[in-house]
C-alpha cells in the first residue's frame, strides 16, 4: 500500500440487474492513479445517466493505461451486464475480484447476474457468503433484498424458501428504516411466497 492516499468514490449501480442504490467504494492509491480514478468516476455517472457507449469508452482508456485498476474492471462488469453481455460482465467481476478479494461489490453483482442466468446454487452460495461478511450495512441490506428476492421468487422452486425470504426481507427493511420501497417490495413477494396475501397486499 503506497503512502499516498487518493479517495476514489464509485457509486454502485445494482438491483436485480438494474441499479438501485449508491454505495461509496474508497480505494487508495498513489498519485499515478489520480486520472485514472477520475475517469473511472466520470464513466460511473455515465453509466447512472444511462451513457454506456461514453462510460464504456473512458473505462476502456483507464484499462489501457493500467490493467490492474479493479475498479475499472468493476464498472465495465456494470455496462456489460446492461448490456445483456452477462459472460463479460462476471469474466471481470472474477478478475477485480482476484486483483481486490474483499471487493464484495463486485461479488454481489456477479451473484445477481448468475441468478439472472439461472445459476440459481452459485447465486445463493455468494450470497449467503456475502452475508457471512457483515459488510457495511448499505451493502447487507442490498444483499439481504437479493437473497430474499431470490428466494421467493425463483423460477426453481428447489430453491424457494419463503420463510427465509421474510425473515431477509424485513432485516433488509429494517436496515433501511422501511423508506426503500423496492426493499418493501421484496417483501411483499415473499408474504406471497407463503401464502400470506393479506400481508403481501398491505406491504405492496
């Protein structure tokens, strides 16, 4: 770790494949990476403000100065997965993740892509993984909402698990004093999961 510090604030765009809250990411670095992090900052907005053709651009000239910057990697698996290139976008959450391992960012979005994909036992196994960290309590609740989502409304039934579902979906809830309603959503599906459709109608 070099002594000099640069903050470098990416802000996480992920729901169910989609963004759903911003989460600061601080990464240090020397000097050498100060442009590069702005880049990689001014691609995020882009990707937020839906201009992947410019993000993906000013990601790919970051990664051409320096291939190891992870973050990059990160918010390139984020324009691949909008668009549909699901492979791309986890081949680079795999490599930020072997250049960062304790980048849960982007194991939670390889998660959320492999459910997407229908992987459903590698999905849940991150998740529960992710859950086992206790990261920062903006990233357990998006994770919590995730693994919840999943679990009450998989296409595979093997892999429902409503009960589970309600429990993760009110901690989710709690976490974000219930003012997030894609989180209040969430559980809702999983009341519906259960067959509780009175609850399921109340929190929908």
């Amino acid at each position: 770790m070099v002594s000099r510090t640069v903050v470098l604030v990416i802000a996480v765009i992920i729901a169910h494949i989609p963004a759903r809250a911003s989460v600061p990411i601080i990464v240090s670095a020397g000097a050498h990476h100060r442009a590069l992090g702005n880049l990689c900052n001014q691609a995020q907005e882009q990707v937020k403000n839906g201009d992947l053709t410019g993000a993906l651009r000013n990601v790919e000239t970051v990664l051409h100065a320096d291939p190891t910057f992870w973050p990059a990697l990160y918010v390139r698996a984020q324009i691949f997965a909008r668009q549909g290139k699901y492979q791309l976008a986890i081949q680079d959450c795999n490599e930020a993740l072997r250049k960062y391992r304790g980048f849960v960012e982007a194991s939670s979005l390889r998660a959320t892509i492999n459910a997407q994909l229908g992987n459903y036992a590698e999905a849940l196994k991150e998740y529960d993984y992710l859950i086992s960290l206790r990261p920062r309590l903006v990233t357990l609740a998006r994770v919590l909402k995730q693994r919840a989502w999943l679990q009450a409304t998989c296409p595979d039934p093997a892999f429902r698990n409503g009960q589970q579902a309600i429990k993760d979906a009110k901690a989710a809830c709690s976490i974000a004093v219930w003012k997030d309603e894609n989180t209040i959503d969430t559980l809702a599906a999983a009341y519906a999961e259960v067959g509780d459709f009175d609850s399921a109608v109340r929190y929908a």
